[in-house]
C-alpha cells in the first residue's frame, strides 16, 4: 500500500501565526493552507488539541481543534481530518463522541479521530482541569476509547467504569464510516499506551530516530500478539515536525539552522525532516522500510509560504505513490 501524507495546518499553537495582523486573517492563512493542501492532492489535515501556545503561553491565538475540524468540514470537499491529538481530558467522553460523529456526518464520513492522555499541565491548570498522574489519565483514556466506541456502535450505551459513566445515551446521528472513525492513539508509552493502542486503536503515532521507531514498533508488535491483534492491520505512522524543504541543501540547511536556534527543542533533528526534495524521499524510504506508511508534515513557515507545499507535492509525493 503505497504511503499517505498529511499536513499540519498552522492554527497558531507552535506561534505560526503572529505575523498575521487579525484572527480573521489568521483564519484565512488557516483556510489557504487546507484548500491548498487538497488541491495538491495531499491525504490528510492534521491539527493540535491545545489552547495556549509553546514554547511558552502568550497573549497568541491558538484556534481550537475540534471548532476546527467543523470549520475544515466546510472547506474543503475530499481531504480527510484529524487531530494529532485530542486530549482526552478536555472534554467529557460522551460529549466528545457526540461532537466526533456530527463532524464525520457533516464531512462525507473525512474524520481520523486521534486521541492522546494529554500532557501540558499549564494548559490543565489554566483552564480548571484536574491534573492527575499520568498512570490515571491513562487509564481515563483507555476508558474513554471504549465509551466512545460503544456510542459510536450502540443504539442506546450503557457504560460503568471507574472514571466515566452513562446510562443509555443516544448517540444520533451515528458516524458515517463503518465500523466507526479510525481511532489514532498518541504516544509512544511501552507499558500502557501501546498496549491500548493494541487493544483497541487502528492508527499509532509515535516519532523520533530510526532505532526510537524501530523499537516502539517492535513493543507494539508484542502488544498485539498479547491482545490477539494483527499488527499489520494498525497503521504506523511518524511526525515531522518541523519540514524545511528546499531546491538546494545549502537553503535548506541556512532555514533549518535559523529554525533550530529559534525553537530551543533539544530533540530538533530527531524530528525534523530539511533537505532538497531527494534528501527527503530518502529520510521518508528509511520510515518506511520500517512499516511506517502515513507521514503527517509540520512544514515550516507555511502560513506565509505555501510554495514548500508544492515543492514537496511535486517532487516528494510521486515518488511513493508510483508502486
């Protein structure tokens, strides 16, 4: 099956949109880069579950993910949509299935519903969340994916767990795609997240070094045989963050390194993709000899530049969609 790629759509989290001089015109950087990440035929649109903005919070707008995902509904006609990933304690499960299956109906059945245990404790403090050990927001999620599944399945849901209940929730309109949404679980956790992702997610997303992937697929791969999953059935899929590509590598390696010392992230290169579009395929062809074979792209700057996307559709895409 040949690999997909998705695109990161700037909404303001990773500061990708200050020089824009208003929220309405920071919605209409938001709304090019999705029309034109369709028109080049790109797979998917991706964006963060956070409401303040990294490295640090700032008086910065940061668009909410799931507003989002009904706004991209409207916009766009084939790409799909999805988040990377939603937090898990913003939101009340059951609510959170509800809202998911009205934005797969309104999309022509486009939802990737991905999901994570949430880790920016700011974020919780700011806004009155309770922010409990990670174990315990694990277990929430693993939790929270089975209510979900069930309202999204069920005529009339009955749930008792140890964090959430309901009690004969309608869930109606059901999603469009069947059996439901594909689940994307966040994380590269050993011991929990993988195991949840085995137990009941059909997508992982998990990033950095060859050897890091390598041995989280290997996990997940022993995960599986625990939960009489078939491994290849889950999709893997890796992170870029950020993409720099350039027609020369000398261009590349002058954004990169401007790049780097502006964002402090001492796992840059791990995450990075920079290159010319040659030097990218052969980052991507190493992936994928990994069973890595979606890729969702944070591309530098492209709020301001869409002219990268099209290099990378033109010169990075056919490349894995010829076999």
């Amino acid at each position: 099956m040949a690999s997909r790629f998705g695109v990161f759509v700037p909404q303001g989290w990773k500061m990708d949109l200050v020089s824009f001089p208003s929220a309405p015109a920071k919605y209409q950087a938001m709304r090019q880069v999705a029309r034109e990440a369709e028109r080049l035929r790109f797979d998917g649109l991706w964006v963060y579950d956070h409401f303040h903005t990294v490295p640090r919070p700032t008086i910065e707008a940061t668009f909410e993910c799931w507003s989002l995902m009904a706004a991209l509904a409207v916009e766009t006609q084939r790409i799909r949509l999805g988040q990377m990933v939603t937090c898990n304690s913003y939101r009340p499960p059951a609510l959170l299935a509800k809202m998911s299956a009205t934005i797969d109906v309104t999309s022509g059945g486009r939802l990737d519903f991905g999901i994570g245990g949430g880790w920016y404790e700011h974020e919780y403090r700011a806004y009155g969340y309770p922010y409990p050990p990670v174990g315990e927001r694990l277990r929430q999620l693993e939790e929270a994916v089975q209510l979900i599944t069930a309202m999204w399945t069920q005529e009339r849901t009955s749930f008792s767990g140890r964090y959430y209940t309901v009690d004969g929730a309608i869930n109606e309109p059901k999603p469009l795609q069947r059996p439901h949404p594909p689940i994307w679980i966040g994380g590269g956790g050993e011991k929990v997240t993988l195991r949840i992702l085995a137990r009941h997610g059909d997508a992982s997303n998990f990033g950095g070094t060859l050897e890091t992937v390598r041995h989280k697929c290997d996990v997940l791969r022993r995960h599986c045989a625990d939960a009489g999953r078939d491994y290849e059935a889950i999709v893997k899929s890796v992170s870029f963050e950020p993409v720099i590509i350039r027609r020369t590598e000398a261009e590349a390696r002058t954004v990169a390194d401007q790049a780097r010392q502006a964002s402090g992230d001492k796992d840059w290169d791990e995450t990075a993709l920079v290159g010319t579009p040659a030097q990218c395929i052969e980052r991507i062809k190493a992936y994928e000899q990994l069973g890595v074979s979606y890729f969702i792209l944070y591309f530098q700057g492209l709020a301001e530049d869409l002219e990268q996307l099209g290099l990378f559709a033109e010169e990075v895409l056919p490349a894995f969609r010829s076999h």
